[in-house]
C-alpha cells in the first residue's frame, strides 16, 4: 500500500517523522532512483527507497525501542550538534546509537535535567509531539525568592507569551524554608519553548534549577542521570493511549497588542545492546 515516504521513514525508525520531512526537503530521498519532494507516496513493497545512496528494505526495519533517559546538565536534546556539544545519543550504547533510528521524544533545555523519552517509533513521536495533544509533565523547579499566593494564582491561571495565554498549569510549593529561593511542583500539558523558565521570569522569580520528575504515568525515580532503561509495557501502552487521546481545546491567539510584561505592583521537573548490525541513516549530516 502506498503512503507518504515521511510516514514511512518513520514507521522504520529512520527518523522521526519532522526529521523525515527534513531529509526529503534536503533532497537525501529517492524513489526508484529519482530526487522526490515533500508529500510524495511509496510502497516500500514495490518501489525502491533510498535514504543517502542506501536502499531501504521491509528486513532492515529495527525492532521499536521505547527508552528512558535521566538526561544530565550540558547534554543537549537532539541527535547531532554542529557545535559538537554531547548529545543525549552520545549517552546511549553503539549499537543504539548508531544503528536503530532512536531519536528524543520532544526536548529538554540543555540546563534542565531529568526525563526525556527516546524511540526508534516515528509516528508515536510525531503524535506526542504534536500541539493538539497534552501528556501532563511534571517538573520540580527552584525559583529565585519567595513567591507569594498572587503571584502563583496567575501562574495557574495562564499568562501571556508570545501573544498567547498559556494553558492552566499546576503550581505547588514543595519547600520554601531556604531564605533565598522556592522549590516548587509545576505541571504542564503543553511545551512552549523554555515555557517555565520564561513565565517565572515574567513573574519576577527567576528559575534557578529545573528537573523534570515524570512525563505522565512514566515515572525519573532512582535512576542516575546519564542513564537509561527500557519501558515497561504498561507504560509504552500509557503513551500510545495518551497518544490516540482526543485531543484538548488550545488557547486561542490573542491580539499582539497584549502586553508582555505584568504589572510589578502587587504580585503579592536498562536496554541491553543489540548485536546485529543495521544500516545507519543519521537525520542530519555527521558530526566532524
């Protein structure tokens, strides 16, 4: 059965599926011999693919491999870095890293710490990733001072970025007993870019720590940072479920005259290595 190639990248666990888009728009794709543009379908069955000069075949698609990862300070969130920086793939064995399509599900700051998913499962990926759907992720977050209930009562109702009001948002103290900063409990269902650090910011507190504890149902705890281990099957069937999830209403744009600012006055967070080799197809160029 035909179907775009995008789909198709993905399903194999080449790459994610916007990486697959990205590889195709870079002209890294062919069919039968042919350069193909974003939207084209194929039936892997019958036509030949080609991702960098190598033939693609239903035999080298991996198995699907749900990790997760305790990602450390300083690593960043993606596959390859043109500035060298370590990669949460770096973290992974060789056989992983090189040979079974595994990317990160979504991204953490590269000063953030915690849990990051990586799968080799495209379309998972691009489900979980996409706007319309909303795994709560739990964070714990040490904020600079103490904020008072006002200013976490605005927190929870949604502030304004990037002419948006951010979705409602759980917001707790954990621990306020140092004199100079907060431990708080956030929880989101959204993931606007560097969305807690730059809302703590606009209410005055800025964060000073972030660490993110769980990602659903799906659970850090002890496991050290700078390593990984295999999902459970429950909770690789909690997120295909959060992934065919009807998808919740999305705040609605607001006008660019809204300001950015708020008033200052009263604002009173183990796979065992595969042996056989498979084909490498990175989703950009390597590293030199």
């Amino acid at each position: 059965m035909a179907e775009r190639l995008q789909k198709i990248l993905s399903q194999w666990g080449i790459a994610s599926r916007r990486q697959a888009e990205q590889m195709i728009l870079a002209g890294r794709v062919q069919v039968n011999g042919a350069v193909v543009q974003l939207g084209h379908q194929a039936n892997p069955e019958v036509d030949q693919i080609e991702v960098d000069g190598q033939q693609i075949q239903p035999a080298d698609r991996p198995p699907l491999v749900y990790l997760l990862l305790h990602k450390p300070l300083g690593v960043v969130s993606t596959c390859d870095d043109p500035q060298g920086r370590t990669t949460v793939l770096d973290l992974l064995s060789p056989a992983l890293r090189y040979q079974s399509g595994i990317h990160p599900v979504g991204r953490l700051d590269t000063d953030s710490t915690g849990a990051l998913l990586l799968t080799n499962d495209g379309s998972l990926t691009f489900r979980l990733t996409h706007p319309r759907h909303s795994v709560p992720k739990t964070y714990h977050v040490w904020v600079q001072g103490h904020p008072t209930l006002a200013t976490l009562d605005r927190w929870r109702q949604g502030v304004f970025l990037d002419g948006e009001q951010t979705r409602t948002a759980e917001v707790r103290v954990l621990d306020r007993s140092n004199p100079h900063q907060t431990l708080l409990e956030v929880v989101l269902r959204e993931g606007k870019n560097r969305q807690i650090r730059r809302v703590a910011e606009l209410l005055g507190h800025p964060v000073l720590k972030l660490h993110r504890v769980s990602i659903g149902s799906i659970q850090l705890g002890c496991l050290p940072g700078g390593q990984y281990r295999s999902l459970r099957k429950t909770e690789v069937e909690f997120l295909k479920t959060q992934a065919e999830a009807k998808p919740e209403g999305l705040p609605k744009a607001l006008p660019k005259t809204l300001p950015e600012k708020l008033p200052e006055e009263k604002l009173p967070e183990n796979l065992s290595s595969s042996s056989s080799p498979r084909k490498s197809y990175p989703p950009s160029s390597p590293r030199r």
